[in-house]
C-alpha cells in the first residue's frame, strides 16, 4: 500500500473543513468507548461531560488497592461497577453475565487457565487494568466523506457529535489495487511478480468460508457485513504497523514492510488520538506488553508465536508438522501441524469474544466480536520467517466492499466495517462497526500530486511504470 501509517492520523484534523464533500453516509452502526477514568485526556481537561450523555452507560473497576481494606477499596472504585472482577460475584450477578471463558463450576478465586495466573480475561487484559466509563450509542454521523487520495487509495471518514456537543470522528483507508508484488530476473529484465497469489481475493474466500459455516447464533454478530461477504464482495485486513516477532530470536522484531499494508484506520474521541489496534501473530498477552511498551522481562517462546516452522513448498492444506514447537496445539498426540496451530488462533478469537460479551451488559451489537482470523494457508512456504508464510494472524480491524462497489472517483460503494481503536497515550478505547455507502466517490483535492508517480514517469529508465521495478 502507498499509505503511511501516521498519514491518516495527521488528516484528521482536516475532515472537519466546510469544504470537504458530504457524500458518505452510515446506514447503520453503533459505538462502544471505554473512556478510561484515570487516564483519558478528555476527562481531565474537563471537554468530556459524562452526565450529558444519554445513551447506554456503565462502569468498568477491577482495581485491586493492596493497602487499604475491602471497604476503602469499594470507596474509590467506581461506582455500580460491572461485578466481574470476582467469581462469586458473577455467580451471583443479576444481569446475566458469565463467567469467564474456560471457567471452572468451582466458586472460588482460583486461576481459571492451566497457564494463567489470576482470575480474569486471558486475552483482553485491559478490561481489568484500570477503570472505565463506557459510552454506547449508536452512530449518526452529521457528516461523511468518501474521497481518491492523491496516492489513490479510498479513504471514508466520518464526524458523529457526542450528546454533551463534543465531536468523535474516525476514518479508514484501503488500497483498492492493493497486491503485494516481489522484483525478479528475467533474462535482461527485472519485472514485478505477484508474492502468493492474490492477497485480497484470498482473504475474502478464507472470510466467506468462515462465515458459511456459522449456526445462525453465531453468524448473527457479521450481520452488518456477511451479505457483502458471502455475496462476492472484497475484504481488506488493515495490516498497516504489523508486526511480527522473529521465532529463531523472540528479542527481536520486524515490521511489515510498506507494501503489505492493506489499510488503516484512525480517529479522535473528543481529545483523545485513537488509532487501529495492530494484528496480532501470537498470543495476545506478548502483544499488549509490547504495545505498551512493558515487554521487558518477559519470555517469549516459540508457541507464543503463530508460526508453524514447515519444510519449504509443503501444502498447507495438509497439516504438515511444525519445527520448534513442543507440543502446545497438538491435539491428536502426533505433534504440532500447522492446522493445530489455526485451531489454537481459532479458539483465542472465540475466547476473545466472549472476554467482551461479559463486559456487554445491554447486549450492543457493535461488542457482539469476533477478530477476523487468517489462516494464510494459500502461502506455499519458501523457509524464510519474514512474510505470511507458515503465519496465522488475528486482526482487529477489517473493512468489506460489496462486489459491484466502483472504488474509483466517480464510483459509488457500499461496505461495512468493523474497528478496534486504542488511545495513543493512556488506556481509553473504542469498538465500533457498521455498514456505509459513498455516492459518489470524490477526488481529494486537499493534498499535493503524487510525487512517487510523477518521477516514475519522468524517468527514462522505466520499463513498466506500473510496477515497483522501475530502475535497471
């Protein structure tokens, strides 16, 4: 992709110029901030006005105060907190909660989780690291944009006022030609090859096939988008800023480069910068220490990771074994295989979305969620680590066109989305989801001409300028 992660957080900024075109609209969606009660900037400069809010609202407040008593403590938690933070107290709850995912029928405080060590989200840490106020309403955006960037991706953008006048607005981008090519020799001349095939139209039949084998319960969370989905429409994982940590070395960590991101996404809670939370290509907990910056002292080993070490050009669609692992997705007993370790990533999206169906007390369709797992078993292995090769990932945020969506000026397109968004400084974030259309798609007129193009097009070395391999 020609989009660079920190772009789209700098235009925000802009989207709220008079100038900008009206043509996008949400046809329906819903919201769900946890505005974090000891960090969130909108709170302590007094912009936020939580009593004005009339939608859904609830606290959030597992904080354990080692040095007070149990009643000093419930003095400075929150109050009406959701009872989660105990077994006895879920047991006991009146609004229908349940327990945490792998839960035992004990009513006790015992860890849950063979490898866990307190009572809690396995994967969703955040829920129980601090206090939250949660806002859920649903979205009615005062203004839309749909717009070509000079670089021609599609970016749609959106401004929802807040009930106490405060603006929430948030945007995402993809890159509608988005297909990751690699430079290779061919006799006298270098031409671009495409790396494993068609990305998108991958993803989009491992989505479609996900979804067609869902009960009606279970396909009831993907109603904003299965229509597109299972009816020819593309999906794009915003893989912007991923990255992966190197299984031969887990000190060590790359990002992925420019070209294998797929899109972005950003916004702004009041004063709060949000941007889209990263994919995950290993256990969950690896991933939040090293968002936030906490990693040090942790031990990271290869089953952290997912990442099946196979033998190069193996299909698999065959499950073959996987190198350097000891056993921690084997189910069978014969070792682990790389379709063990997607029946492990499998099972954490499940376990994630039950994490948040505890913390949904008025049941908001946009925290009914599941990451959108891919398996990437397309991918002939070629032995090297870098890449999607032998990776399964969990991402957050995704976007889907329908299949006659034109995504280019003048088009008009329909889609939905569904995003996770963190603060950039402090704990707040933000789930949202919903099904948009733009009519029709406009020209960005607010950035200069695209530089990389028009030096392409000057050079007299160019052979195919629509390729990445313009020099000799």
């Amino acid at each position: 992709m020609r989009f660079h992660v920190s772009s789209l957080v700098a235009l925000l900024p802009l989207l709220s110029i008079g100038c900008t075109p009206d043509n996008a609209e949400i046809v329906e969606g819903s919201y769900v901030a946890f505005v974090s009660a000891d960090t969130s900037v909108s709170l302590l400069k007094g912009v936020l006005d939580l009593e004005q809010f009339d939608g859904e609202q609830w606290n959030i407040d597992c904080r354990e105060f080692e040095t007070l008593t149990e009643e000093q403590a419930d003095d400075r938690r929150l109050p009406d907190a959701l009872p989660i933070c105990k077994k006895s107290d879920l047991r006991n709850s009146d609004i229908g909660v349940r327990d945490w995912p792998g839960d035992t029928d004990d009513v006790n405080e015992e860890p849950y989780f063979p490898n866990y060590t307190s009572f809690g989200p396995n994967h969703e840490e955040w829920i129980v690291q601090g206090p939250y106020h949660a806002l859920a309403e649903d979205l009615t955006p005062w203004r839309g944009e749909g717009v070509v960037t000079s670089e021609g991706d599609i970016q749609v953008s959106f401004h929802h006022f807040l009930p106490d006048g405060s603006d929430f607005r948030f945007a995402f981008v993809i890159d509608p030609d988005f297909a990751p090519r690699t430079c290779v020799q061919e006799g006298d001349e270098v031409v671009a090859e495409p790396i494993d095939g068609d990305w998108i139209e991958n993803w989009s039949a491992e989505f479609a096939d996900y979804l067609g084998g869902l009960n009606e319960e279970e396909a009831s969370r993907y109603a904003h988008m299965s229509d597109y989905v299972l009816n020819g429409g593309k999906v794009w994982a915003l893989t912007a800023g991923a990255y992966q940590l190197n299984p031969s070395n887990t000190d060590d960590y790359w990002f992925f480069p420019e070209e294998y991101s797929a899109g972005h996404a950003a916004g702004k809670f009041v004063d709060e910068r949000m941007t889209a939370r990263g994919a995950r290509y290993g256990e969950p907990y690896v991933y939040n220490f090293m968002d936030a910056d906490s990693a040090l002292g942790i031990t990271v080993g290869a089953t952290d990771l997912w990442h099946c070490d196979m033998d190069a050009d193996v299909d698999p669609n065959e499950c073959p074994p996987c190198d350097r692992t000891e056993g921690q997705w084997d189910i069978d007993g014969g070792g682990d295989d790389f379709c063990e370790l997607g029946s492990r990533v499998d099972r954490v999206a499940d376990e994630v979305a039950e994490e948040l169906a505890i913390i949904n007390p008025y049941d908001n369709p946009t925290l009914d969620y599941r990451p959108l797992v891919l398996h990437n078993s397309g991918r002939t292995p070629d032995s090297r680590e870098p890449g999607l090769d032998g990776w399964t990932g969990m991402h957050y945020n995704y976007v889907t066109f329908s299949k006659d969506s034109v995504l280019e000026e003048g088009g008009v397109a329909e889609g939905a989305f569904s995003h996770v968004l963190d603060a950039e400084d402090g704990k707040s974030g933000v789930c949202l989801s919903g099904k948009f259309r733009i009519d029709p798609i406009k020209k960005d007129l607010w950035v200069a001409d695209n530089l990389r193009e028009i030096k392409l097009a000057e050079s007299d070395d160019v052979k195919d300028q629509d390729s990445l391999c313009f020099g000799k």
